[in-house]
C-alpha cells in the first residue's frame, strides 16, 4: 500500500508563503510524539514554514487533534503487520507491555519496513514547495538513509535532555558500569563520571537493559548502536532543553560529541496557554474547586507509558491518604481495576482527593494556580512541563533515562526532592511510610519551600529562553541559518 494522504498534502499556494518544508517524523509513542508537535508549532508559527508530519493510520488521529489548530499536513504511512508480540492494529508503545523490553525492540526494529513508503512518499512530495530538511526521532535510525537519498539534512530528536543523553554516552562509551556477570554486582556502588566529577552514578541510575547493551550483542544492542550511527551522522540534534539549563552539560557536547546540538526548548511554550472548549474538565472544577477554598493539590502522574503494580498502587493510596495532603491522580485506564481493589479509597479521600482515568491536558493541570506540586516519574517532558509551571517535583522514576533525568531535578537544578524505593533499586516498592513523609516535606516542609523558590526562578529562565533574543530563541535563528546554507539545492527564504 502506497502513502496514504489524509490530509490534503502542502497546497502550492502555501508555497508562496513558505520558502521551506519541514519533515517530522515522530517515534510512536506519546512521550516522543507530542515534544515534535510542540516543535511543529515554532517552525509554523514563528518561521511561518510549511509542516509535514509523518505517521501511522492509528497514530494519526491524536496527531491531526493536537494540529488542528494549525497549517500542518499530516501523512500516514502503513504500520507493519505480523511483528512478533505486537497485536495487530498496535502501533504505538503504550499500548505493549514493557514488562519484556523485547517486545519493544521487536516494534523499533519493524518500523524500518516503513521505509519503502516513507521515500515513495517523499518522492511524491518533491514538487514546490521544496523541503529544507527532515527532523526525525532518534529511534528511526533509517530516516537518516532516506535524508540521504533526497539530498536532505537530517535533524534527530530524542527526547532527553543533555544532562541524560550526554552521560550515558560516556557511562557507555567507557565501560564505567561494571558488568553484571562481574564478581563486582555491587547495586549501591557509586562511579564517578570523568568529565564531571561532582556527578556519581550507580547502576540503578540506568536500566537493566543498559549494562546488556554495552556488554551483548543482540538485538538490543544492535538497534541502539544503529541509533547511535545514525544520530553521529546526522546534521544536529535537536534538544528539548535551554541553554541556562544545563550549560555545563552543552558545552561538554559541543566540544566532545556528535552531533552538534541544538537547545531549542522548552517546546511546551510554543502550544497556547488554553485550548478552547465547550465545557471544563471535571478535574479541572475540582482544581478551581480547591483554589476557592484556599487550598493547595498535590499532582500525582507516571506519564503515558510506565507500568505501576498493583502492590505499588495500593502503597501510593495508603501514603496519599495518611500524608493529608490535597491530591489529584491520575492513572493509566489499564490501572483501573487496581486502584478500584483499594477498598473505598475514593469514597474516604472524596473531600481532598480525586482520581482520573482519562487522558488530561496535563500543562493545564500543572498550570493550575492550586497546584504546588507533582509526584512524577520523570519523563522528561513532564519535568519540562513541571519546570515551566513553577511547580516542585517529588521525583520518583521508574524506567529509560528517568533515574538520570531525577538526579537533574534533585542534584543539578534542585527544583525537586527525591522519593526512594525502599531497597534502592528502581523496580523497588516505594512504601507508603516513606511516601507520606516525602509529599508532606514538599507540600508543607522546609526543604519543600527551598525548591518550590528555585522552580520558579527556572520557570522564568525558561520562558526568557524561548521570547525574542532568548537563548532558545537564538539557537533556533542560527540553526534554520545554518540549514539554509547546508541545503543549498534549495532557495532560502530572504
Ligand atoms: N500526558 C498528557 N496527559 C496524560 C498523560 C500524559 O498530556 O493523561 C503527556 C504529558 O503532558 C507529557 C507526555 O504525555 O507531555 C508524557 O511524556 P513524558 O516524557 O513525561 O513521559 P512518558 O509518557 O514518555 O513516560
């Protein structure tokens, strides 16, 4: 099946308007999804290019939802059938269980059976206005191929930040976790990062699956060393981040690492304040409910795609519960029955908690004037959307880069306190005792108000970065200059 239009391709009187064409290529999951449609938004809005975004049939509805309000064309290319593990009609990682990360490299390894239709249909789109470049998910290592073949630049994004990226890099490259077979299993062990000697890391700062992908050779390793090839060879990558930040870390990039680096974020800045809609949430009632009565809500997420046991659950419930704290919660709809085993949880906490099972809006949530603080794995984009809330994080990661991204909010930029498992390791059960002392530090306690007042001070670093003159705001001129000159088959715009 060849590429599927859903929406009308670029019309060539947005040709006129546009000098350049932009290609996204999202990964298929929320978390790597919905950064690249923040940045479809500068690169509509500010540089007035025109925008394309690939995707699957089943991926394209949240996508077109999310663009709706914007010029972007959204392209879908066919979905691989018959991966092994993968139902079919699954076409985004939150809908497979992470529980067997192979499952996970079987779908990332499938979508280079995209490429064929991802070139058929660039092939077809060649007509003005012409692309100046592509800007493709680091896990679509192929995409950097098909660039090649067009004569475009590739740009790669990832979805970490430079804190994380950079040192698992050189935990990687120079071996500095100690093999697992190795008589050295020491979990607590602290190893020190060369070029950034204040920093120590132990193994339980990084998945199981990383020691394997260093040391192994499997399908794992494969595909991320194809990543990483294919990230080298590109022409930037494109960081969800700002200078001040983590300026450190940049530099270090800039000098030591491939390829040259872009911080052109927060990206969530670039999506409007409020969506219009005909009526509110009833969560966000419940918020305007609670900022009437004074009162301040703690927000408790794991994001789109982290798994939480039942025995987990039940724990959060018990800490959220004895810790008094006003609190809005939201869990996966696959989580549903568990919290429900809770008996009468809801019904006891009905005047000061609130549980959702629904996709949110979760800037809006975080944008709240009531809500001063938020329990959250770590995904990089919810501590963005934390950061430029103002809003504290009790950080609690639970997979991927999530210890490394908890260790930036608690120890580099101290805009948040760390809940602990209770034997340390990630997979660790948190414990309700050690929950309810720790919501109640950030929501009332003395290191609580410390963070709080330096969140905000990151907050408005952050929105300084992406205005005109901005750090962001710079990084984003000098990168769409340097694309200019780099693609020289294609007429820039004056
Ligand atoms: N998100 C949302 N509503 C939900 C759940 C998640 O808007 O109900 C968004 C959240 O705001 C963030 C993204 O999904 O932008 C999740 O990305 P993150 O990096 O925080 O975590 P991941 O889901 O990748 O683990």
């Amino acid at each position: 099946m060849g590429p599927d239009f859903c929406d009308s391709p670029p019309s060539s009187s947005s040709s006129t308007a546009s000098s350049h064409h932009v290609v996204l290529f999202p990964f298929m999951s929320k978390g790597h999804t919905i950064p690249l449609l923040q940045l479809a938004r500068l690169f509509l809005n500010r540089h007035h290019f025109a925008v394309t975004v690939f995707t699957t049939p089943a991926n394209r509805p949240f996508i077109v939802h999310t663009l709706s309000d914007t010029a972007a064309s959204v392209i879908d290319l066919p979905f691989p059938d018959n991966i092994p593990g993968i139902p079919s009609g699954v076409e985004s990682t939150d809908k497979i269980p992470f529980s067997s990360m192979s499952v996970f490299y079987s779908f990332a390894a499938a979508t280079k059976l995209m490429q064929p239709h991802f070139e058929q249909a660039l092939q077809s789109l060649l007509l003005p206005p012409r692309y100046s470049f592509i800007v493709s998910d680091g896990f679509l290592w192929w995409t950097l191929e098909s660039a090649a073949k067009f004569g475009l630049p590739r740009l790669v994004f990832y979805g970490m930040c430079v804190y994380s990226n950079s040192l698992s890099r050189i935990v990687a490259k120079n071996r500095l976790l100690p093999h697992l077979d190795d008589n050295n299993n020491d979990e607590s062990k602290s190893i020190t990062v060369t070029p950034f000697p204040w920093i120590s890391v132990k193994r339980n700062d990084f998945p199981p699956v990383f020691t394997e992908l260093v040391y192994s050779k499997g399908l794992a390793s494969e595909f991320h060393l194809n990543c990483l090839k294919s990230t080298e060879n590109s022409f930037g990558l494109i960081f969800n981040s700002f200078y001040e930040l983590e300026a450190v870390f940049i530099e270090y990039w800039k000098q030591n690492l491939l390829p040259k680096p872009w911080c052109v974020g927060p990206f969530c800045l670039a999506e409007p304040k409020a969506w219009p809609r005909p009526t509110k949430p009833a969560w966000i009632e419940w918020l305007d409910q609670k900022l009437e009565q004074g009162s301040s809500v703690l927000y408790v997420a794991f994001g789109s795609q982290a798994e939480v046991s039942t025995q987990q659950l039940e724990e959060i419930a018990i800490g959220l519960e004895e810790s008094m704290v006003n609190f809005l919660w939201v869990v996966r709809k696959n989580e549903l029955e568990l919290t429900d085993n809770s008996d009468g949880f809801e019904e006891r906490v009905k005047d000061r908690g609130m549980v959702v099972r629904d996709w949110v809006d979760q800037r809006e949530i975080l944008m709240h004037e009531s809500v001063h603080g938020f329990l959250s794995h770590c995904g990089w984009n919810s501590v963005l959307e934390s950061i430029c809330a103002g809003v504290p994080i009790l950080a609690w990661p639970v997979m991927a880069e999530q210890p490394l991204n908890a260790k930036m909010v608690v120890e580099e930029i101290k805009v948040g306190l760390r809940a602990e498992t209770c034997d340390g390791s990630l997979k660790g059960l948190v414990k309700w005792e050690s929950l309810k002392k720790m919501v109640k530090e950030l929501m009332e306690g003395e290191m609580g108000k410390e963070v709080r007042k330096k969140v905000k001070k990151v907050a408005e670093m952050a929105n300084k970065a992406v205005v005109e003159g901005g750090s962001s705001w710079w990084a984003l001129e000098s990168l769409t200059d340097e694309i200019c000159k780099e693609n020289k088959s294609s007429k820039c715009g004056d």
